[in-house]
C-alpha cells in the first residue's frame, strides 16, 4: 500500500530529523515550526492508519490484519510519546531526542509496507 | 547542553533524555510484537514469545527506571538493563550458533539483527550511562538532586 501519502511521510519525518538536526547545531530550542511539523506528520500517519485500516477490511490481500492494524495503530504513539519527553527538558538533548524519532518513524513505515507486501513475512 | 554532574544520579537528563528515549521505542516495540505473538500463535513457539515478552519487560522497567531517577527505581535501572546486557549476549551467541532454536525471532534473535544490532549496543550505553550517573550499582545510589 505504499502510495504518495507514505513517500510524503517518510520525507516529512527525514525532514524532521534534520531540521532538528539543524535545531542542536544551533543550539536553538524546539519552537513552533518544528511542532507543526510534528503536528502534520501526525495527522498524516493518522491518515494513513484510517486508510490502512479500510484497507484491509475491504481488500487484504492476504496480510495479517492484527499485526498491520497493530502496526498502524502503534506508529501513532511514537510521535505525540517522543515530543512530551523531548519538551519535557528544553535543551539541546531533549531537541536531539526528535532526531531519533524522526529517524525510527519511516523504518515504521517501511515495515508496514513490508507486511503488506509480503503477506506471513 | 546542560550537562548532569558526574554522580547526580540524574539518568534522566542530558544525554540521558535520549537514552530514555531510544528504551522507550524499544518499549513500545517490544510490547507490541511480543502481544501479538503471544496473542495469536503463543503454541507455536512459546519459547521465543515468552522471551518476547520478557524482553518487552526488561525495556518497559528500564525506561520508566532511566525516566524517574530515584534510589530503588536507579537500582532497578542498574538490574534490568544488567539483564538485558546478558539475555542479548546469551541469545544472539545461541541463535547465530542454532538458528533452529527459535523457530521465531525475537528482538534479541543474532544480536538484535532484526532491529538495526541496537539491542545489543543498548545495554553498553545504559551501563556507560548509569556508571557515569550514578557510580556503581554497590556503591550507594546519589539520591537526585
């Protein structure tokens, strides 16, 4: 099911993980571009869980369902989770912590595409 | 960076904020898989899953342990990720040596293969981290300032 909308979030997170990257280069603190940031690339793994989800329902090309709702469902946790902790001490480690889940949420994706595609893998 | 004094016992800040945050995706992972597992093939392989799941465990106490520094949750920080460091060892050596051990990965299955080698890297950088923080697990832990 890889489609535009993932390509685009899996930019969007590389995306992310630099411009934080840039953000701990300059030491500046995480500030309200880089929340809106984290707020679309939400929105959109909320979309494609919404649509993965119809997905399966109406056409599963043979995939186990449990674990790709899992999945979809679970990648949710990990940017809203992160950006607390991240804000939780305003420094340039709480911004380099952004980086990290800028980093783990396309191999997330990526992982969804895998069991879609290979159906028992 | 506000860098923690060495021995504050803080293992929540600073670099620490990280760490925190590498365990908890671990956490989250683990605990996600391991449930399924269990959920819907546990006969297949309960060996496997039941590590799974002990696994899944070990990250969660290490996480919320890492996370809330204090003297019995920094004790048990020094534990689970000790544990963790020995389960990686033990099972990657095992799975690379029998690969017909566990008919199904876990997260530990050849060091951690499945998930880039971090899970076996992980637990140096906790106990680097924990030692850096807070002495050692004998010692006395600082109480947090």
């Amino acid at each position: 099911m890889i489609d535009p909308l993932q390509t685009g979030l899996i930019a969007g997170s590389l995306l992310l993980a630099a411009l934080a990257a840039v953000y701990v280069a300059l030491d500046r603190l995480a500030d309200r571009l880089l929340l809106v940031v984290l707020a679309v690339l939400e929105l959109g793994l909320l979309v494609q869980a919404v649509a993965g989800t119809v997905q399966v329902a109406s056409d599963n090309p043979g995939v186990n369902a449990v674990v790709f709702v899992g999945y979809l469902l679970g990648a949710l946790l990990f940017l809203p989770a992160a950006t607390v902790w991240a804000l939780g001490e305003p420094s340039r480690a709480g911004t380099a912590a952004l980086i990290v889940v800028g980093l783990v949420v396309p191999v997330l994706i990526l992982r969804i595409e895998q069991i879609w595609t290979a159906p028992g893998a | 960076m506000p860098e923690p004094a060495e021995r504050s016992g803080r293992t929540d800040v600073g670099l620490g904020r990280i760490l925190v945050l590498v365990y908890g995706i671990f956490a989250l992972s683990a605990t996600g898989r391991s449930s399924v597992q269990l959920a819907q093939k546990a006969e297949e392989a309960p060996l496997a899953y039941g590590l799974s799941a002990f696994a899944a465990v070990l990250y969660i106490v290490a996480t919320w342990c890492l996370a809330k520094p204090g003297s019995t949750t920094t004790r048990l920080a020094w534990l689970a990720v000790g544990v963790e460091l020995v389960g990686v060892l033990v099972v990657g050596t095992l799975t690379v040596l029998d690969p017909e051990l566990f008919p199904d990965d876990t997260v530990w299955s050849g060091f951690g293969s499945g998930y880039g080698f971090v899970p076996v890297v992980l637990p140096f950088l906790g106990l680097a981290w924990l030692r850096r923080t807070t002495g050692s697990p004998f010692s006395g832990t600082p109480t947090p300032r």
